[in-house]
C-alpha cells in the first residue's frame, strides 16, 4: 500500500465511530489485508497524529514520509526507497491518493486542507512513476470536494492524476521503454 496524504488516517475512532474518514487505514491493517509493514504514507503533516496513534502505527510497523523529509531528501530519494519495501514479498501494490497531499495552493477543493503540501507537478511525477515501475493493481483518489474548489483547480489535478495512473500502468502492459527525459518530438 502507498498512501499519499496530509493525514495518516489512522485513528482508532472518529466521533465514536470505527468508519470515518480518519479511521480507513486503521481499519485496513486491523482486518489483516494489508500488512502494516508494507504500508508506507507520504505527504503528512500537520498536527495530528496524537502520541496514542503515532505508538499504534509505529508498532504496526508502518513507514511515514512526513513531508519535512520528502523536502529535505528530494521526492526521488524517497521513492527510489519505498519501491524497495513495496515489492519485498508482495504480488501487488494498492495506490492510494487523498488529494489533500497538495498544498492547499495548488489543491484548495478538499475538506481539511493542510499547508505545507506537495506541488501537483511532484504529485504527478510520483504517481506516473508508481504505476510505471510498480504492478499496481487499483487505485483511489478521494477528498476533493468541488464545494470548496475554485476555477476546478483541484477537480482538473485530480482527473489527471487518475489519467497519469491508468496512461503509465498501460504503457507498463505495453512493455514500451519510457525515460522521463525523453523528449516527445524524439519518440
Ligand atoms: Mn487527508
């Protein structure tokens, strides 16, 4: 599992109740179908999880790139290391994108923006290489809320988002060479 995210998602209870929208990955790795230590979370920040939830999701052996890392040593650096544990011991990778991962800049439809995101452009770079390199078998895109958008800023990123995923796991199928410094008038 690769989840892109402002938020971990991982709270034991959302206003007393097991499903909210806070409270899926959690749920997820307590009904055993994802192992927690193949779950890796890019993107958070913010000032949530508590130390409770921080414990759990460290006991379950869960890999968080906060977003002060993936400044610090570059998106590359970051997912070059997270294909590692993605595919050690597992036949398949779920693709996870909460639209909220962007800086509220550049993604304000969504209902608890946090500041501090991604760029789109990082967000795309990473997606398009995830379902290129990796035997990604779904993909979700959640959070944008057309309510709170403006000129469909967000809207637009994440229909690209869902383009940029199914074109690469095409030309993934496809057995096409693809560099990302190839430059289209040379194909
Ligand atoms: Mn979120």
């Amino acid at each position: 599992m690769v989840h892109f995210d402002a938020h971990a998602d991982t709270g034991d209870l959302q206003f007393g109740a097991l499903v909210g929208h806070g409270t899926p990955m959690r749920r997820l790795i307590d009904s055993g179908y994802v192992r927690g230590d193949r779950f890796l979370q890019l993107g958070l920040r913010g000032y949530w999880p508590d130390d409770a939830t921080l414990n759990w999701m460290r006991d379950q052996g869960m890999r968080s790139y906060e977003m002060t890392e993936i400044h610090h040593r570059g998106l590359k650096a970051v997912l070059d290391e997270s294909f590692a544990t993605l595919t050690n011991e597992c036949d398949g990778v779920f693709l996870s994108v909460d639209i909220d991962v962007v800086d509220p800049g550049m993604a304000p439809g969504t209902g608890t923006p946090e500041p501090g995101g991604m760029t789109s452009r990082e967000l795309l770079e990473a997606v398009r290489r995830i379902c290129l390199e990796l035997p990604v078998v779904g993909i979700d895109v959640v959070e944008v809320s057309p309510p709170f958008d403006s000129a469909d800023i967000t809207a637009i990123l994440a229909n690209r988002v869902v383009l940029e995923a199914v074109s690469a796991i095409a030309k993934r199928r496809s057995g096409d060479s693809y560099s990302p410094t190839q430059n289209l008038l040379d194909r």
